[in-house]
C-alpha cells in the first residue's frame, strides 16, 4: 500500500472472537486498543467503546477497523515503510494476540 504523508488515511481491519464478551470499555478515559508503528518504540493506545452490551456474559465475534490518519516520514528519505502492530484488551486485562499489517509505503510528494 503506497500512502502519500499528511494527506491519505491508511485502515486497518481485523476480525475479532471473545468468548465473554468483555471487549471494549464504557469508561473513555480507558485505552484498550495498542497501534504500534513498526519504526517507533512504543505503541499509541486507543479507547475502544464495549462491543457487547455492559454487564453481559456472551461470545461476541465481529470486524474491528482502525483508521489512521496523517501518516508521516520520520527521517529524510522521500519514502519510507512500516508495519502496524495492533493488539486488544479485553476488561479482565487479557492481550490478544499480536496482529501485524501488510507494509505500507508514505511518500513525500
């Protein structure tokens, strides 16, 4: 995927199953979504609304989509890739396992 910095959107998807149903959470100050870039060292943590209704105990299972915007060249080549590295939470503090983008190329035009 070719991406032009500062101007195009990139979306991640990903299909989810959670035998509880306790994906998300209604607090927004909580982040339960990790999105890291592949050239930097720590992750951005995003707040994901419950995915089910509060308080139920049921599977839930669906497709989650991430989008990032305004994505950007860190050094001073005109074109760099990376990876995305995306993981969930779920509300007993249980990491998914790691999902990992296809490559992406930003260009500065």
């Amino acid at each position: 995927m070719l991406v032009e910095e500062f101007s195009d959107s990139v979306l991640i998807s990903f299909d989810y199953y959670d035998y509880n149903g306790d994906l998300g959470h209604p607090d927004p100050n909580v982040t339960s979504l990790s999105v890291k870039d592949s050239r930097l060292q720590d992750a951005d943590l995003y707040h994901v609304i419950p995915l089910s209704p509060e308080g139920s105990n049921v599977p839930i299972e669906g497709r989650l989509t991430v989008q990032l915007n305004n994505l950007f060249i860190l050094g001073n080549d005109t074109v760099e890739e990376l990876q995305f590295e995306v993981l969930i939470q779920d509300q007993k503090g249980h990491w998914s396992n790691q999902l990992e983008s296809d490559t992406i190329s930003v260009y500065r035009p």
